[in-house]
C-alpha cells in the first residue's frame, strides 16, 4: 500500500483538496481494487470530491463517498451533515450565537431585521365538533367551517405576545351559531354574534396578553 509523502499529512476531519491529492503516492491498493495513476483519485461513482481511509480489513486505502465528507462549502444542507442534526459539537464545539451567523442571509433572535421576501403561516383547517380545539403552537392562521351550534374551547400553548387569527364560515345551510370560552375577550366586552348568513365567513384576530386572547371581530366576507 502506498504511503503519503512526508509533506503532506491528514487530520481527522480534513477536506480533501486536489493540492492534497497531489501527495498521494499512486499504485495504492484500495481493498480489491487498484489504484493506478492518479486520475483515479479525481472522481468516484460521478463525484468530483472524496476522501481516502485506510480499511484494515482490506489492508488498504478505501475511497470514502461524498455523503460521508466533511463539510467544505456551499450550503448546509442534511445531505451534507449525514442526515442528522446540526447540533453544538457539530458547530465547533461551540454555541451558534448571532456573532458567528451572517445575518444578512439567515434570521437571528434579537437581531432587527428586514425580510426580502414573503413571510407568513399557512392557513390550517380546524376539525368542527361541537366543542372546537385549537391549538395555537400548530394554528396560528387558522379556518373552520360550522356545521351545527359551537363553541371554541379554550386554545392551548399561547404565546404572549403572538397574534393568531380565525375564519369562522358558516356552511351551507348558515344560521350556526359560535359561542366562545373564557379565554376570549372582545372589545366592550360583549362577545361578537357571527354572520349568520349561508357560506358567508368572519375573521376574529387576536392578540394574546398572557392569560386572555384579546379579539376583535371583522364580518360578512365572501
């Protein structure tokens, strides 16, 4: 097997370069197969990047897939990081903070920041019951749709601070009715009777001040 020359040495977890390449002595056994000139080190299964590793069950060099590389550059992506996540050790054996993050590119918490795209929540649809769940960790935008007399139970994981909104649309044949529970509290402190009219829709925004959502009512869409 053939040997790396004096002047270059790897270290676990090196990149491979073509200026390292250059070092490793050709005719090198890599398990059954054979190494033969150096050209043989410039791709492997159509790839332009890996790595050699002995393989002592083989008594040799082994050519190592990209999958299995380290990072070099480009993007982070998960084929990148083998499939699992980008944990602290991963990161430098240090914590991710928003001083080694270039934030022109990537959102960071407490940095101020301007997007320069569309940022938003998919609208989810609720499960009309008699009594209405919503939880709000997965709801932020949300729609149901009445098909009888309800009543919206009190959401779960509220955020204080978050804004979260509500369709309300009456079905086809309209004249469903929406009570609400504790939670809720409307301005003047009445809350608002929903549009009764067949397939017409409302839309209830809320802020949550810790305990209560804070709502107001905006009706008769569609």
């Amino acid at each position: 097997m053939a040997e790396l020359t004096t002047s270059q040495s790897f270290a676990d977890g090196d990149t491979v370069t073509a200026a390292k390449l250059n070092n490793i002595i050709a005719n090198a056994s890599v398990g059954a197969e054979v190494i033969t000139n150096r050209s043989e080190l410039t791709s492997v299964d159509g790839a332009s990047d890996f790595v050699l590793g002995y393989d002592t069950s083989a008594t040799g060099l082994r050519k190592i897939k990209p999958d299995n590389l380290p990072i070099a550059s480009g993007a982070v992506t998960t084929a990148k990081i083998a499939d699992s996540a980008v944990t602290t050790a991963k990161i430098n054996n240090a914590a991710v903070t928003s001083a080694k993050v270039d934030t022109t590119g990537v959102a960071v918490l407490g940095t101020a920041q301007s997007f320069t795209t569309a940022h938003g929540f998919a609208v989810s649809t609720l499960t009309d019951a008699a009594s209405i769940s919503w939880d709000l960790s997965t709801n932020q935008v949300a729609r149901v749709t009445l098909g009888g007399n309800r009543t919206l139970s009190n959401p779960t994981n509220k955020v204080e601070g978050n804004v979260y909104i509500l369709i309300v649309k009456q079905d086809g044949t309209g004249n469903r009715t929406l009570s609400f529970s504790s939670d809720y509290k409307f301005a003047g402190g009445s809350a608002p009777t929903i549009t009764a009219t067949a397939n017409k829709a409302d839309v209830l925004t809320f802020v949550c001040e810790g305990t209560n959502l804070l709502g107001v009512a905006s009706q008769i869409f569609l």
